[in-house]
C-alpha cells in the first residue's frame, strides 16, 4: 500500500513581533487571512490526504474563516511553543496516520508557498528512506555578531563562511512515526527545536534538501506582512486561490 501524505499546520502561536493585536496567522494578506492561502495551497495538491490544522485551546479566529472544511482536520491542542504545537499535533494523528504516511509540517505564516512548490517536494522526497525539506542556499555574506552585543549595539566578530549553508523552508516531510518519535526523544532530552528537521538530525539521519523559492519567506515582522502583500497581489489569479 502507498504511503499517503498528510499537510500539518502548526498555528498556534501569537506572532508578536508583527506588533499586531490578533496572531498574525490571521492578518489580511492581499484581501485573505494568511492561513487560508497557506491551506488552499495544499488543499489544491491531489497527493495530500487531510490537512491537520493545530490552533489554541482557546483560540476565537479559526471558526469564521471561509475554508473548505471537507479535507480539513482542526486539532485544538495548541503548546508553549512551535515545536510543543508539532508534538501535540503528531500524537492528535495517532490513528489517522499510520507510521510510514509521510507528514508535511508547514507553516502557517509561509503563505507564499504554492501547491508547485509543495508538489516538487512530494516527487523529490516519497522515494527517500527519510525525507527531506524546502530549502534555499545562502548567497549573503553571513556575519557572526559579537557575544553580548546582539540585541544592542551588536558589532561584527567574525564573518562566516557561507560554502554549503541552506536557509530552511517548510514544508518539512517526514514519515509519520520517525517525525513523532525524533521529536518526542529530543523532548525528553530537553533540547528545543525550531524546525522538524532539527530532530531527525538530533536522531542521527540526515534530510535531502530540496531548491525552495524566495516567496515561501516566513512572515514574522510589519515589513515582511507588506512585502507578502505586494506579491501574492501580483500573482496570476491561479496562484494559490483561497478557496
């Protein structure tokens, strides 16, 4: 039997460094909340089975939104942190996903991201024993800031050779129970994490990385709200529809 692809949306966060006054995974981008586009996105692959969106307990956004709810599973199992939310919302599957489904963690404020996109990673990586992520290589020059000077004032202490550094994306796919059971062992070791791939590399395994693309940037600052804007207004009227 095929493994079958699973989209997971993390969105449980509050986003406030875009200094707004709900989390920004609502915020209007070019005339739509920004997680719609990201889940008519997916929703729009043939290849995704269900899309688990995972909100807060008490979030009061998600129930107004205009989406297709027929491929969409809403877990209100929100943690402290992105990955408590992945972690929480890999165990809600426990029975919807069998253990060599692969997951495609993504999220919510990446709502560049276009079923292509999601499509290229699904053919590059379903033949792969472990998975593998969006990815872009560095092509700035990368500085080490000073130790004590990053927040305020930060000067330079050394600059970084960039030969071989990626700049991770999500969507990040994985087999369901390797996902499930990395994270939660680099849970009990207590290291944090920021993407799934962190844990599959903590478990000893390595992740292909496959060529992203510049709009799938993550919203997180006012600005990066605007540039998200101008884009996704100029899009073809077939880029990535809400639906």
């Amino acid at each position: 039997m095929k493994a079958r692809c699973f989209a997971l949306i993390p969105a449980a966060g509050i986003g406030s460094r875009t200094g707004t006054a709900i989390p920004k995974q609502y915020l209007p981008v070019a005339g739509y909340p920004m997680i719609v586009r990201t889940l008519a996105a997916f929703a729009a692959v043939e290849a995704i089975e269900r899309v688990v969106v995972v909100i807060a307990e008490r979030d009061g956004w998600f129930d107004d939104l205009a989406i297709d709810s027929s491929r969409v599973d809403v877990f209100r199992v929100g943690g402290a942190s992105r990955d408590a939310t992945v972690a929480n919302g890999l165990r809600a599957m426990r029975g919807m996903a069998d253990d060599d489904d692969w997951i495609l963690v993504h999220d919510a404020a990446r709502c560049g991201i276009t079923p292509a996109l999601i499509a290229a990673l699904i053919e590059r990586v379903e033949g792969d024993d472990v998975g593998g992520l969006l990815a872009l290589p560095l092509d700035d020059t990368v500085k080490r800031a000073a130790l004590g000077t990053v927040d305020l004032h930060p000067s330079v202490a050394e600059t970084i050779d960039r030969h071989g550094l990626w700049r991770a994306q999500t969507p990040q796919m994985f087999r369901y129970g390797l996902l499930r059971d990395a994270i939660a062992d680099a849970h009990v070791r207590g290291i944090a994490m920021t993407d799934e791939s962190s844990a599959i590399e903590i478990a000893g395994l390595r992740a292909l990385l496959v060529p992203g693309s510049s709009r799938n940037f993550k919203v997180t600052t006012a600005d990066d709200l605007a540039m998200m804007d101008r884009l996704l207004r100029t899009d073809a009227p077939s880029e990535n529809p809400p639906r």
